[in-house]
C-alpha cells in the first residue's frame, strides 16, 4: 500500500514539469511536485538557459566597451573578478529557483526533492538524497524529466578539462586555449562568453556551416562576426581523439587545411542532447520509449498508457523550454476535460550569440525541400536608421510567405535583440496575418522592429527604406 496518495505526481520540476504542477493545483488539483534537484527549474534555470544568459550579459557588455572606441569613447581593458562574476551568474539562478519554490507554497504544491522511479502505471516509488524511501500513488503522473548533455564515449576520459555544457557553466577558470567540439547553439554561445573573457576559442563542426539547420542567410553574418572574435572556425572537420597530457588536452583534427595536433586547456563537448527516457521504470507501464529515449505521445501529451503523460524535451524535439511549456499546458487541459491539443504552427527559436538568430514558422531550406511554392523576402539592416543608430547595421529580417495570399508563413531574423522581435512573427503566424497586417501596422520609430514592417513592405511593393529596380521581363 501506498504512503501517500496524489491526483497528480508531476515527475521532473523545470519549465515543463513546474508549470504543469501550477497550472493544476489552480484548477484544485492535491499536487505532487516531484524533482532531484538540489533547487527546482530543471537544467533550464540551473545549468543552460538562464546562468548561459547571464554570461552573455557580461560578454555583451565586454564587447560593447570594446567596440566603443569606434564611437569615440575608450575604456580601459576589463579586469575580470571571476569570484564576484560566478556570483553575480548563481544569483540570478538562486533568485528566480527560490521564486519558483515560493509559488509552490503559495499554490499547494507539495515539492519533493528527490528521484523518482515508476513502478506501476499509478505509483512510483521516491528515494531521498539521506536514502529513505516512500512510495506514491496517483490517479495520473505527467513525465517532465528534460534531457541531459550528450557524451559521445571517445571523449568521456574522466578529465575534468573535458566539459559538457554544464562543466563550462561553472566557469572554474578562464582557459587560454578553449576547443568547441561541435558548431551548434550551445557551443558558440559558451564560445562566445569564454572569448569575451579571454579565452583563444577554436570551434569545430563536422558539417559545412555554423548552426546545422538554421537558415544560411542569418547564420553568415554571425559567422562573420565570430571569425574575428574566435581564434579559429574549422568546419568539415572532426575530432578524431582527445588525449590528456600534463600540457593540456591534445585534440587530432581531421579536415581540410587543418594543423592535425593542437593542444588545449579545456575542451567544451557540445554535440547535442540526450532526453531522460531511460530509467524511470517506464516499462513497468504501458508507455512506450523509442530507440533515442523520447516517450512517445499524441497531440495531447498521452502516452499508450492512460495514466501516464509527457511533456518538454523527454517527449519529443524540438528541445526548447518554452514549448516544454506550453505542453504542460496543454497535458492539464487535457487531463480537465478541455478540447485542447498541441496545434501550434510557430514555435520560435532563438540562438543567443551577438547577433542573436530568432526564426518561426517554415524557412527556406524546408520550403524548398518539400516542394513547396513561396516568396522571400529579406530586409537588409543596413537600410534601418536604429541599426545604423547603434552601429550594428550587419542583421537582416527575412519574410516567408504564400506567393497568392501573401499569408505569412515563416520569419527570420539575425541582428541584436533578435530574440525579441521575433514573438511579433510568432503572432502573425498563428493568427493567419498577411504581409499586408503587417506592414499596414504602425511600428515605432526609430526601432529595429521596423524592419519586419518593411520587409512585409517589400512583398507587394517597395520598402520605404529600399529601392530595388524592377526586374526586366
């Protein structure tokens, strides 16, 4: 028998798990919140989102100060407090861990630290960090347990100068020679805050661009600003082995051009992610867990078994908390009796580099690769007085839309505060907007958000700001 009964067990307290525990207990639900880590907030508040952004915070600050002297105002180099700096990062962390705790109190929730395991489809069993143990039951359990860096086994040697995403968030020192195996989101923006505090940054990706899968037009000039921040960029290019030494870590290159032999102080591994479907008892239930580790669900969020839900990472790409988010939602509609269903079309993405990448809705590449017939628009932002205003006039904004009802159907943007700007698209998406909505919508000036105003501009006519002669028939 059971030591304690819930109607629900959330498994898993970051920005899936926690918001579905919230959102239940305001509709009356007894909730049980249950999370193994030291704060809740999942890896999100604890080791990526939030302390990454922090980081970057600084990192801005530092480039801006350099970049100043083209302005007219000089400073002096930054003297970097590495103390004060981890602190400034683990408070931002603790402030808003420690909020999510106190919105667990204020709403009924009843937060358990500990790991969870399934042993049945209606009760699990916990274990406590002091190694007591009690079991749970519940009428249903939503599966939040994220994902986890990704380790390939040649480069896990047991050397703690080999570090995945959450070993460079703790900022241990400032390595003079930093290796980035692995082009993604992850890798350039912790290559970008290491460089901005000293660190020579060489990255390495097997493909042949930056950010596999983003769209080539916004990744160029993020490229090209990386190239004079990093020491090094090498694409089509492998790590083939890793060896500690007493010197530092001997990486072998393989690709074109490349010197074979580099050593490093540090190497940050960031190849991707894992999701946490292993390990949870889930095959004392129904729930099936596919040959990557995701539970398999329906637009719902239910699993084969009818106790059983998933949301965030564990249940599927892309791997982003905000739509971990809108799952958690969506599972406690459900679980109420609402007619609800995940039937967003627009979940953006943002890559927080300087300039940040932001995209919703189709690109290009997946326009072309499905056959599918569209029109592309881009505004360049060196036509934008508040680009040109802060001397950042290397961004585009880029429109995707229906070549007959001019219906918008993706956007792209690259340039800073990219990631702002693009909930604009995210709206126009979802709600059917054309480019005419847009465009015909006064937006501020002087702001970058007006590029998104003209580049709408620019499917039917000519932006404002940019002439472009017509096309000789």
């Amino acid at each position: 028998m059971a030591d304690q009964h819930a109607q629900l067990v959330v498994l898993g307290g970051g920005p899936g798990g926690y918001p579905a525990a919230f959102a239940a207990a305001d509709h009356g639900m007894k909730v049980v919140l249950i999370d193994e880590g030291v704060k809740p907030g999942g890896v999100c508040l604890n080791r990526g989102c939030i302390p990454s952004k922090a980081l970057l915070h600084v990192a801005k600050l530092i480039n801006e100060a350099a970049e100043s002297e083209d302005c007219g105002v000089t400073f002096s180099a930054p003297v970097i407090n590495l103390d004060k700096l981890r602190s400034f990062k683990n408070s931002v962390v603790n402030n808003l861990s420690g909020g999510i705790e106190s919105l667990c109190k204020a709403r009924g929730v009843e937060l358990i630290k500990a790991r969870g395991t399934l042993v049945s489809s209606d009760a699990l069993e916990i274990k406590t960090p002091d190694g007591t143990t009690r079991t749970i039951s519940f009428d249903h359990c939503i599966v939040a347990t994220g994902s986890q860096p990704a380790m390939p086994p040649m480069f896990a040697l047991g050397d703690d100068r080999i570090m995945d995403s959450t070993g460079a968030l703790e900022l241990k020192d400032i390595p003079r020679r930093l290796l980035v195996i692995g082009g993604g989101y992850i890798g350039l923006e912790m290559g970008s805050v290491y460089a901005a505090l000293g660190s020579a940054v060489t990255v390495v990706e097997m493909t042949a661009g930056l950010l596999p899968g983003a769209d080539r037009d916004l990744v160029v000039p993020l490229q090209k600003r990386l190239a004079h921040q990093f020491a090094a960029i090498h694409l089509n290019t492998k790590v083939a082995k890793l060896e500690p030494t007493p010197e530092g870590i001997v990486a072998s290159l393989e690709g074109e051009g490349v010197e074979p032999r580099q050593v490093f102080d540090r190497v940050l591994v960031s190849v991707g992610r894992r999701p946490n479907g292993r390990g949870l008892g889930l095959e004392h239930t129904k729930a099936i867990v596919d040959e990557k580790g995701f539970i398999r669900i329906d637009k719902n969020q239910r699993t084969a078994d009818p106790k059983l839900m998933a949301i965030g990472d564990v249940a599927g790409e892309p791997m982003l908390a905000h739509k971990a988010t809108r799952e958690a939602k969506i599972a406690v509609e459900t679980l109420l009796g609402e007619p609800v269903e995940f039937d967003n079309i627009a979940i953006p993405a943002v890559v927080f580099t300087d300039p940040e990448l932001a995209w919703a809705g189709i690109t290009e590449a997946e326009a072309i690769a499905q056959g599918r017939e569209v029109s592309v628009h881009r505004f360049p932002w060196a036509a934008s007085g508040r680009a040109q205003s802060i001397a950042r006039t290397e961004g585009i904004t880029k429109i995707i839309v229906e070549p007959v009802k001019q219906r918008v159907l993706g956007v792209g943007i690259v340039g800073p505060g990219a990631g702002e700007m693009i909930a604009e698209a995210v709206i126009a998406i979802e709600m059917g907007a054309t480019a005419r909505d847009l465009a015909d919508s006064i937006h501020a000036h002087p702001t970058l958000s007006e590029t998104l105003m003209e580049a709408a501009e620019a499917v039917f006519g000519q932006p404002t700001h940019q002439f472009r002669p017509a096309k000789k028939k």
